[in-house]
C-alpha cells in the first residue's frame, strides 16, 4: 500500500521534474508529451491497484519533514474512502485532460512549461488529498495556487492573461491566510497537526472556538474554491488554455476548498454555526453563479461561472451535514464539467478561437463528435432526471431538505430556484451553440466587447479540423457523467454504493423515507424540465435567430448587471483596490520620496558642505596653519589649566 | 630681586601675544612674520631669566644664550631662504607659497 501512495504522488511529480529539466533538450515533442500522459495514467493505476487493496482505513508514513520539539508534520499519506475516491476522480479525469490537451496545444511552442506545470498541479492536488497532516496538506494547497497562478497566465505575453493569473493568485492568497491562522492556531490548541487526530478532539473545546476555527477554514475555502465573496478569480481564469480550465474546474484546484471542508467536517461540523455558515455560503453561491450565467456570452464564462454555482451546491451539501451527497456531486460534476470544458474547447479550437456563443451556430452538424458528448454534459448539468448530476444535485437539496427549520427550509427553496435557473442557461448554451443552421460567421464587432482571443485569426472563416485525440476522450467522461448516478442510487432503488463505501467516515447519515425521497426527487425534475422548456421556449427552433439579432444590441439593465457578474469587480475595484492604490500612491510618494528620500537627500547635502568647509582649512597657506596651530596650542593650554587648577 | 616674578611672567605673556599676533596678521611679509618669531622667543627668554632669578640658578641664564646663539643661526637661516623666495618669485607674502597644497 505505502508503494502503490507513494506511486500516486510521484509519478507526476516526476513526470513534471524530468519535463521541466529535460523537456526540449533531451526530449522530442512526442517524448515529452508521452510522458505527461504516461505518468498521469500511471499515477491512476496506482490509485486503482490502491482502491483494489484497500481494506480499511490507512495511515502511511514515508519520511520525515518538519520537526522540531514538540511539532511533527512528517510527510505522512492517509488513505480513506473520501480521499481515495477523490484520487481515483482527479488521476482519471487529469489523464484524460492531459490526452486531450496533447490535441489542444499541437502548434504551440511552449508545450514543455505547459506539461511541465499541468503534471505538477495534478501532484499538487494529490498531495492535498493525500495528506495525513495540515502542514502536508497546505503544501499540496499552496502548490496548487502557484500551478494555477502559471498555467492562468500561460501566455502571459497578452497582459490581460498575466492580470488573470495574478488575480487568481492575489485572490486566492486572501482565503489562504484563513488556513494558515487555523493551522498554526490548532496546534496550540491541540499539540498536533494530524487530521485523524485532530477530527477526534473536536468536543474537547469550547463551541466558540470550533466556530472560530470553523470560520477560518470556510474563508480558505471561499478563497480556493470561488465562493462568495471570493469568487471574482474564477471567470477571469478562463485566459489560461482550456485544458487548463477544464483541470481547474473539474478535478484540481476548486474542489479543493470543499474537500477541507469535508475533510475537517468532523471537527468543525459540531458547530451548528459554521455548518450554516456553510450552508449560506454555498446557496449564496450557487444562485449568483447560476444568475450570472444566464447572461453570459463568452463560452467560457457561462461555463466558469455555472462552476462556481455548483460549487455552491457541494458547500451547501457539506453545510447540511451530507459529506456522501457532497462527495458525489463533486465527482459527478468532475465528469461532467470537464466534459463540457473540453467540448467548448473543442468548439472553440474548431472556430479559431471564437468565443462569443452568438456567433456560433450550427455545429450540431458539423461538430458530431464534439456534439452529442456536450449534450450529455449539458443534460447533467442541467439535472434533467436520471443523468449523474440529478442524482447528485437532489442528494444534496434532500439532505438540506432533510437538516429542517427556517433556514435550511429558505436554502432548499434556493437551491430548488438555482437548479431551474441552472438548466434554463444550460439549454440556453446548449441551443444558441450548436442549435441553428449554419455558422455565422460575420466576425465584426459586437457592442464593443472583444472576444476573440486571436485577431489575426478572425478573418479565416468556416470550420476548422479537430484532432481525433481531442474529441475522444469526451466518450469515457460523458458516459461517467451520464451513468454517475449509478455511483450512489437512492435508498429505494437498493442504496448507493458510494453511500456504503463512505460510511465508516460519516457515520450514519439518516435517510428520507421513500415517499419524500421521491416527492423531492420529482419536484426537482419538474423543476429541471421547467427550466429545459423555458430555454427552448426562448432559443428553440425559429426563435433563436430573433435572440441572435436581438444579440447585436449592447446589454442594458438586468442583462448587464448579470454579464458583469453583478457588479461585484467594479465593487471591489472602489472598496479595495482603489484605496489601496491611493494609499500606495501615497506612501510612495509622500512618505517615501518625500519624507524619507528627501530628508536623506538634505543630510548629504549638508554633510557635503561641511566637507567642503573642512576642505578649505587644509589648502596649505601657511597663515592658516599657523592660526591653527595657536588655536590648537591655547585649547590644549587651557586643558592643562583646567587640569591643574 | 627686586621685580616680582609675577610681573616679568606678565610681561613675558604680553610680549609672546604681541609675537604670536604679529606673525598670525602679518601674513603678507614673511619678514614680519619673522620678528614675531623672534618677539616670542624673547619673551621665552624673558621668563628663563626671570625663573633663574627668582631661584637663583644660572641655569636659566645658561639657557638664555644658547637661546640666542640658536636664534642668530635661525635668523641667518631664516633670511637666507627668504632672499631665496623673493628670488624666485619676487614675491614675500607667504599665502602665494603653496606648491605643498594637496589638490
């Protein structure tokens, strides 16, 4: 077992080492790229052999790291049921987006940085889950961050990428000092760093300090995973190469604040306040993505921010206590999204770099392959009843349904709101991108917004050919999406098997009775299907073309508010970003220049003078010299006068 | 003795100030600067003999004239380097003297 973690780990850690020293030197293209994929696939039947060997929960120590008195963080692997599922999700979802990303970045030149980097993160991630102690897992958490901040800003010669990147970093940074305090302050508390050990001491405190510690950890996961209020890095981190978002979204990096939070969920749960603070959080979330969404036009965007609303979902899951219905819409959605990640790259790759949804048209016959994979993406999303994502999205409203009273009553109204809202932008992207009947293609200007990535590029028109390697692996991801519900079936269709497979480490999560089970499950359908209607309703068949005219007007109202993610950039632009420059501005330039530089500036003014003085006693005249000399001599007269008297 | 010491200390004082002044202001004759010098070796002199005869001891006497036989062979010097200088530079103010400057 210990072989077969460290395996996990390693290989793309290698995979990144050995690409990053000896990509393009030593290394063909192919080599390099084989070897990204290679170590990927082999980190992933590692986790298999792993998943087929595991019999109950372990702890592996494979060396020491920091130690030093009493504080121990060796570099120590726990394997249960919650991280080894994640494992298994993020090697196989990781190796098919390395495959495909093989197809997606064959004519640019900086592959081996791109490979480099894609492997690191994924072993950044995995060290995250893996990890048995907090400083272990910050490691994992902080690699994470930086891979996101490069692979963002990968072609950071355009300064808006570079802005991206820097964003996401600065962003994410702010909910990091939340997991930092919590870790340092835990060991004071509890004299260790282990997780195992510290998730049994969480009824030896004070309710008032799990809260406290609970919150800090919920701002680290607002951060890492793009919930109100820190989630304006996401939608800007769709500069970095699709690939990379589809890595970012699906399996690495947002799912890492959920996966604190249920990881620590047995120290911090005890809190009823941080579970509904949680709770709040991820409603909050999940309507304002989905709102977003709706208004959209950037491919790429719709798909951000319909992640962060189901993001939202995953911390409204864990904040009613359901850490089995989380962990299945996290696994379902990291099917799914990358999916639908990787088929808008598909489409996007397919158009040179278009990424306006009403200038696309069409492609439903032009684009098979990319197509019918999206639609099973779309269908999931959407939660259109029997797909995986029904059954994970009504896992998590039944468990908020289950957890009662006011608010989580409120919250279940929510969610059930964000899930209609969920399909109608769904449909609506689904319809607007591949519906119609032919691509148009008049590239001019629409409202002033710039969205094609590559100008030179605008002017070549029709449909460009696709790698095969780009639009395969979308089969395995949209069967996982489509057939996730067979991951975790509701109890009156015999019980699921993620529900059984995680119960060691949640306990016994009560369960509905039939009868509200399949109440709740309906009304979530109707609701779904409610939302399809409404799209097709708006963008089906003739009605399309009139919303792609109407398209061409700029966006006012409630449309503009939404596209511009309500505003909350510009808000956070006048609150912090422009103070914080005024300040800058003037410490720099008053404190700085003026204060400190000047005053410095008049010393040596002065101390030159001086010199200058002193300088003009030694220019030898002997007159002088002389005065000198008799100065001197009365001086040291009158010393010895004083001397003796 | 009938001169108490502490008047002919006064007066050596008086006469070594009046040298020092001369030679400090007198800056542009080199000549002068000279007599200063000699008004305070006097007035060094001044004050052995003065001691010599308030102990009674020759010993300040004796010193008095190797005082002077030192002091004719620096004025002889003294003079001969001035001729000198003015030969040179036709000049006898000692500020235009100052090639050992460091610049």
């Amino acid at each position: 077992m210990k072989l077969y973690l460290e395996l996990i780990i390693l290989l793309p850690l290698l995979g990144g080492i050995s690409n990053a020293l000896l990509g393009g030197r030593l290394f063909s293209r192919r080599s390099s790229e084989f070897v990204a994929c290679a170590v990927i696939w082999g980190s992933c039947a590692a986790a298999l052999t792993a998943a087929y060997s595991y019999r109950s929960p372990e702890v592996v120590e494979i060396a020491t790291w920091l130690s030093d008195f009493d504080f121990k963080a060796p570099l120590t692997l726990y394997l249960d049921p919650l991280s080894l599922s994640l494992c298994l999700m993020i090697t196989f979802v990781c190796g098919l987006i390395h495959l495909y990303a093989v197809g997606y970045m064959r004519d640019d030149h900086c592959y081996v940085r791109f490979f480099a980097l894609l492997n690191l993160f994924v072993a950044a991630m995995l060290t995250l889950v893996l990890a048995e102690n907090l400083p272990l897992l910050y490691l994992g958490w902080e690699g994470v961050g930086f891979c996101s901040y490069a692979l963002i800003g990968f072609w950071y010669s355009d300064p808006k990428n570079a802005t991206a990147g820097r964003k996401a970093f600065i962003v994410t940074r702010i909910g990091d000092i939340g997991l930092g305090i919590a870790i340092v302050w835990m060991f004071e508390l509890f004299g260790t760093e282990s997780i195992t050990r510290l998730n049994q001491m969480g009824n030896l405190l004070p309710v008032g300090i799990v809260t406290a510690l609970g919150l800090l950890m919920l701002l680290a996961a607002m951060g890492k995973s793009a919930q109100v209020p820190l989630m304006v890095w996401l939608p800007d981190a769709m500069a970095g190469p699709t690939p990379v978002s589809a890595q970012i979204h699906a399996a690495t990096m947002v799912t890492a604040g959920v996966y604190l939070l249920m990881r620590m969920f047995p120290l911090i749960g005890s809190s009823t306040t941080v579970s509904a603070a949680i709770a709040i959080t991820g409603a909050l979330t999940a309507f304002y993505g989905a709102t977003c969404a709706v208004a959209q036009r950037d491919l790429k965007r719709i798909l951000a921010f319909s992640t962060i609303s189901q993001i939202g979902y995953m911390m409204l899951g864990v904040g009613s206590g359901a850490i089995t219905a989380a962990t299945f819409h996290l696994l379902v959605h990291a099917f799914f999204k990358a999916l639908l990640f990787l088929g808008a790259g598909c489409v996007i790759t397919t158009l040179h770099h278009e990424q306006d949804i009403f200038r696309m048209g069409g492609l439903r016959h032009k684009l098979p392959g990319t197509y019918w994979p999206f639609l099973a993406g779309a269908l999931c999303l959407a939660g259109l009843p029997l797909t995986g994502g029904f059954f994970s999205k009504d896992g998590i409203l039944s468990a908020v349904w289950r957890t009662g009273g006011m608010l989580y009553g409120g919250l279940y109204l929510v969610g059930l709101m964000t899930a209609f809202i969920t399909a109608v932008y769904t449909m609506r992207m689904l319809l607007v991108v591949f519906g119609g009947p032919s691509t148009p293609l008049s590239h001019q200007a629409v409202d002033g917004a710039d969205l094609t990535e590559n100008k030179d590029k605008r002017m070549v028109s029709g449909v460009g050919p696709l790698p095969r390697i780009m639009e395969w692996p979308l089969i395995p991801l949209a069967l996982l999406g489509l057939g996730g519900g067979l991951l975790n079936l509701p109890e009156y269709l015999g019980g699921g098997l993620l529900h059984s497979f995680l119960a060691p480490l949640t306990g016994h999560e009560p369960t509905l009775p039939h009868a509200t089970e399949l109440l709740l499950q309906g009304s979530a359908a109707i609701v779904a299907l409610a939302g399809t209607a409404t799209a097709w309703l708006r963008y089906g068949g003739q009605r399309r073309s009139l919303r792609l005219s109407e398209a061409q007007q700029p966006a006012r109202g409630l449309q503009a508010f939404l596209r511009e993610g309500w505003r909350v950039d510009q808000l956070y632009d006048l609150l912090f970003v422009r103070p914080y420059v005024r300040l800058a501005t003037l410490l720099w330039q008053r404190v700085d220049e003026g204060c400190i530089d000047d005053n410095l500036d008049r010393t040596s003014t002065q101390l030159g003078r001086f010199g200058n003085m002193l300088g003009g006693l030694g220019q030898g005249r002997v007159s002088l010299s002389l005065t000198g000399m008799a100065i001197a001599a009365a001086l040291m007269i009158a010393w010895l006068a004083w001397m003796t008297a | 003795m009938i001169v108490p010491l502490a008047h002919v200390l006064v007066l050596a004082v008086i006469l070594f100030c009046l040298g020092l002044i001369c030679t400090l202001v007198w800056r542009s004759n080199v000549i002068m600067m000279l007599i200063g010098i000699e008004i305070m070796l006097n007035a060094a002199m001044l004050v052995f003999v003065g001691g010599a005869c308030h102990w009674g001891t020759a010993d300040g006497q004796v010193f008095a004239l190797m005082i002077m036989a030192m002091t004719s062979a620096e004025v002889s010097l003294a003079l001969a380097l001035v001729v000198y200088l003015h030969r040179r530079r036709n000049t006898v103010d000692t500020d235009e003297f100052r090639e050992l400057q460091d610049q």
